[in-house]
C-alpha cells in the first residue's frame, strides 16, 4: 500500500548479474528498473531506478539463512525529506 492508500502489486524475474531489468507493475505510473547483484550465495542488493535516474535512494539487501528458514531484508536510505532511515524485516518459515 502506497502513501496515498492507493495498492500496488509488483512481478519481477532477474539474474543475480547486476543487469538491469524491468519490474512489471500494476497502478504505477512509470516502469522501474531493477538491478540485482549477487552478495553471496544467500545475499542479494537489489537497486532500483527510473530511466537515467534513480527512483529513490534506498538499498534492499535480501538474506536467506543457510537452512531456508529465514529471510530477512534490510532496507536503508534516505527519505523524501533527506533523513536517513534503517528498516530491518525478519520473516520465518513457518
């Protein structure tokens, strides 16, 4: 759900490359482009950007522990207003 309460949903299919490739979305206005970059075997950055610019200045670091059993994904930037910000997710298979 976007700022306006307005939802989205989002399709993506890459290669841990660092290519840029395109995120199908729905109720968005412009198509972003999503590069993806291999950290580790369970680590991936993901970057996101618009044309020649970028969409935002947020990082995506998504890790799966070595079991399968936990995701956790560690987004950090910088808002609209220039203050930085740190969120860390942590999803367990149940």
């Amino acid at each position: 759900v976007g700022a306006g309460g307005a939802t989205t949903r989002s399709y993506l299919v890459y290669k841990r490359d660092g290519k840029p490739y395109p995120e199908a979305a729905i109720g968005v206005e412009s198509i972003r482009l999503v590069t993806v970059k291999a950290i580790d075997r369970h680590t991936e950055e993901l970057a996101f950007n618009a044309g020649s610019k970028a969409a935002n200045t947020t990082t995506i670091t998504v890790s799966v522990s070595a079991d399968g059993r936990t995701m956790t994904q560690v987004l950090s930037g910088k808002t609209a207003q220039g203050r930085a910000f740190k969120n860390t997710l942590v999803f367990d298979k149940q």
